[in-house]
C-alpha cells in the first residue's frame, strides 16, 4: 500500500500568512508614540491585532480620572469586546511605542471563528491568556507589597516570563503612567524606581534598562 499525502487534511492556521493574503476585511497602519489606536466611546466595529510594538489601554471615568487597564505587545489582540456585542469601545488604546497594527472588521473575524478551528482555538487561547493576566493583576493590587508592584509591571513590560528572549532596553515609560498602572502616586514610583537603581536592577542611560536582578523583588517574601 502506497503511503502519501492526504490530500484532504488541510494545514494549520497560520495568522501571519492570513494577515498578508486576506483579501479584505484588514488593513494595517503604523503608528508613532503616544498615537491613538481607537478612543473610549467611539463605535466598536473591528478588532486590532498588533504586530509589533507596544500598547496601553486606559479607561477615563466622568470625572476624568484615567487608569490604565492593561499593557499589551506583540501577538496581542485588543477591542475584541465587540465581538460580544459591545457597541462603543470601553477603553482607548494608544501606543506606547513605534507600533505596527492590523485592523480587522469584525464581521471577517466572525466568519473566520465560524471557518477556522485553528483561529479560533489561537483567539481563544488568547482571551484566556488576558483572562489570566487581569486575575494576576487583581492578585497583584489586592496582597502584594508596593515595592513588588512596580517591579512585576517593569518584568512585564520587558517580556520576562513570556516566550522569547526578555528586552534589554523596554519603550520609555514615565512616572505618571507605571503610578497609573500599579494604582499608586507619582512620587511613591519615583521612590521606588531610585532604589532599583541603587540596587543595579535597572539603568536608565539612553532608556530604561531592566536586568533580571530585579525579579529577585518579585520573588522575594
């Protein structure tokens, strides 16, 4: 018996090679630092899956307070709340960094999770993962100390414990913003951002630079 290809198995998703062959339905913009992907009340009609670079959601409340909900990077998706029948956008999404993005309509990612199981089973193995990373923030907000706050959002900004080799260099990032995150004052971020540098967990020449050092902060008890 002649053994051979099985010309009916068809080979895995690969969302690379769908977000240069799809023909409609995405389109792809680059943006610079502090440019905004899509803003908090507007229409919530597509999603963005970012190819390189990173982003921040922020939430602005009636009296004008913003917090920032969630640092994302590349391989994440964002505005996926549409998909679940969310009419307006909920948070702004604005880059952090140089960004390469791709815009794709919602009703072209709903017939992909209606056509593709291995799409599907990347985005929901997405959403999961985002799942996870809210509860580990909560967790993080809710026992750990204020020095370990600052200093898992730094990890995470530099990809420790993600696949891949950890950045050396993380897209700046200000005082106002890590206090936004880690829900916490300016002042008390700069404190803690000098004794890092005291302690040779991070420089700051030409950029902030994060050793691994500084996961001793995270683990330490």
């Amino acid at each position: 018996m002649e053994h051979g290809t099985d010309k009916n198995v068809q080979p895995p998703f690969d969302l690379k090679v769908f977000l240069i062959k799809a023909n409609g339905g995405r389109t792809g913009a680059e943006y610079r630092t502090n440019d905004s992907i899509f803003v908090q009340g507007e229409p919530a009609d597509a999603i963005f899956y970012i190819k390189e670079g990173k982003v921040k959601l922020t939430v602005v409340s009636k009296r004008g307070k913003e917090a920032v909900v969630a640092i994302l990077g590349d391989g994440d998706f964002c505005g996926e709340g549409c998909l679940a029948g969310q009419p307006v956008r909920m948070a702004s999404a604005i880059a952090m960094s140089a960004c390469s993005v791709m815009k794709l309509e919602k009703t072209a990612v709903l017939r992909l999770l209606h056509e593709e199981p291995s799409f599907t089973e990347l985005f929901v193995a997405h959403l999961l993962s985002r799942n996870i990373k809210i509860e580990e923030d909560l967790v993080d907000q809710l026992f750990n100390s204020s020095e370990k706050r600052p200093a898992r959002v730094l990890l995470l900004l530099a990809n420790f414990g993600k696949e891949g080799v950890p950045l050396t260099v993380i897209p700046k990032i200000n005082q106002e913003t890590l206090a936004e995150i880690i829900g916490t004052t300016r002042s008390r971020v700069s404190f803690f951002m000098n004794r890092f540098r005291k302690l040779g967990f991070i420089d700051y020449n030409g950029g902030l630079k994060i050793h691994s050092s500084l996961l001793n902060i995270v683990l330490h008890d």
